[in-house]
C-alpha cells in the first residue's frame, strides 16, 4: 500500500512528523535515533521543515546520529554532494556534536572511500549488525535507489555494506550502502515526488510481483517497516486499489 498526498509540501510535512515521531520513540527507547539520509532534491523540503518549529523543538538532536545512503564522489562543498545539501537544508541549524555526523567522504579512490565507510559503521555498531531506525530513500525514474544503478554490480552484494557504481551520463562516481545493510532498517520510507516518477512508480508497486526490474524492488526489510509516500503527481498512475489518502 502506497500512502499519497497532495503535493510536494504535504510529502515533506508528512515525512518530518514521521521522523520526528521515530526519532522520540528511538531516543526513549535505546537513547539514540540512527537515520540514513537520503540525496538528491525529493527530501531537501523534509529537512528544511526539520531544522524550523514545529519539528525542530520537537527533537532532541544530541541524541541523533546521521549517515548516507549514498554520496557523489564531488567536492564536499560541490552543490551536487549529498553530505552539502543536507548539510544546508538541516544541519547546519542544529546543535549538533561533530561526532553526531557521519558523511561518506570521497576524498580518496571511490573504492578506497567506500571501504572507509565501511570500516566507520562496523566501528560504529562495534561489530554487531547496523540497524537505522529510519531510512529514508528517494526513486530514480530509472528505477535507482541509494546509488544502487540498474545493472551494477553493487545490486548483487551481499556481504559488503558498501559499493562503488557510476552512472554513464556522470563524470563522477558514486558510494552506495547495499541491500544487505538498508534492509536491516527498522523503517525505509521512500519519498517520491513529481509526474517524472509516475511510470516508474507504478510499474514498481501496481503489478505485486515477485519480479525483480527494478533496483529500488530489492529494498525489503528483513524485518523492518516499509512505506511508500508519494505527491498525488507521482502517484497519478497508480491502480486505486494501491493507495490510501494521506492528508
Ligand atoms: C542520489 C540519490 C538518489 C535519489 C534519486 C531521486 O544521490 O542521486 O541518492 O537515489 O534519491 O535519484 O532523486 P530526486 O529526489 O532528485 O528526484
């Protein structure tokens, strides 16, 4: 089931009243919220609405630690770096430790960068399995998800955390978290925004199928919570029977 909302501000609110509620529910839990943030321009919104009341009082920062789900191998000040937007939009309003912020920085071979990372979250969750309390992924209209490029080796990997794919259109590569580590997620929420994504969309999520087409299908949390959130633009080709109406 796919939840729609109106538009693109609505899917942003929406996405901030989610994390919010995660991240109170994680830090009473455990004392601490694990996100994954997503890149490119879908979830800009979202964290723009996080780093301003209402959502902004509403969590205790000090208690967050954010990660990437993927990175462009860029400057880190190059506006086409995930690390840079988020970094704009939500963390630099925070009262935030350095220590809370885990970028997948690319200042060495996309290879050797990926593997540092890698190095950093087994570092991180002291050897036990890495578990993010949210996940947030964005929807190529290829099908992508992460970094995770139709018809990269990246797809199959099952025992590394992290991968290097580069697309043919880029002059850069990309780091990538694999299947293995985002489907150990408590909740992945897929934010899809724009009539771009319609086509994709519902040729992922109308026919429930076993068929695996297209990259983003390999996101199924072993025994997490899976949500599809979409604009009523992104939605638009959806059977009726696959949605139910967000605000
Ligand atoms: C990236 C993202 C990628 C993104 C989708 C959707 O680095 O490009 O991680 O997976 O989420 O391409 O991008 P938009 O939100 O810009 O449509």
């Amino acid at each position: 089931m796919i939840k729609v909302f109106a538009d693109k501000e609505a899917l942003a609110w929406a996405a901030a009243e989610l994390f919010a509620a995660q991240a109170r529910q994680a830090i009473a839990a455990r004392g601490r919220f694990l996100v994954l943030l997503a890149g490119g321009e879908t979830p800009r919104r979202t964290y723009q609405l996080l780093a301003q009341d209402p959502h902004r009082r509403q969590i205790p920062w000090w208690d967050v630690h954010f990660f990437w789900g993927d990175e462009r191998c860029v400057p880190i000040d190059d506006p086409r770096s995930n690390a840079a937007m988020a970094q704009k939009a939500l963390l630099d309003h925070l009262p935030l430790r350095p220590e809370q912020i885990h970028p997948i920085r690319c200042d060495r071979s996309p290879q050797l960068s990926a593997d540092r990372y890698q190095a950093e979250l087994i570092d991180f969750f002291a050897g036990a399995v890495p578990c993010f309390d949210l996940a947030l992924l964005g929807l190529g209209d290829d099908g992508h998800t992460a970094s995770l490029l139709p018809g990269s080796a990246a797809l199959e990997e099952q025992v590394n955390w992290t991968a290097v794919t580069r697309r043919r259109e880029e002059d850069f590569s990309r780091i990538t978290l694999t299947t293995p580590i985002i489907n150990q997620a408590a909740v992945v929420l897929f934010l899809v925004a724009g009539g771009g994504k319609a086509t994709v969309l519902a040729k992922i999520l109308n026919p429930p199928t076993e068929a695996i087409s297209y990259p983003a299908q390999l996101i199924r949390p072993r025994s997490g919570d899976l949500r599809w959130w979409a604009d009523h633009a992104a939605a638009s080709l959806l059977d009726e029977s696959r949605i139910c109406r967000g605000i």
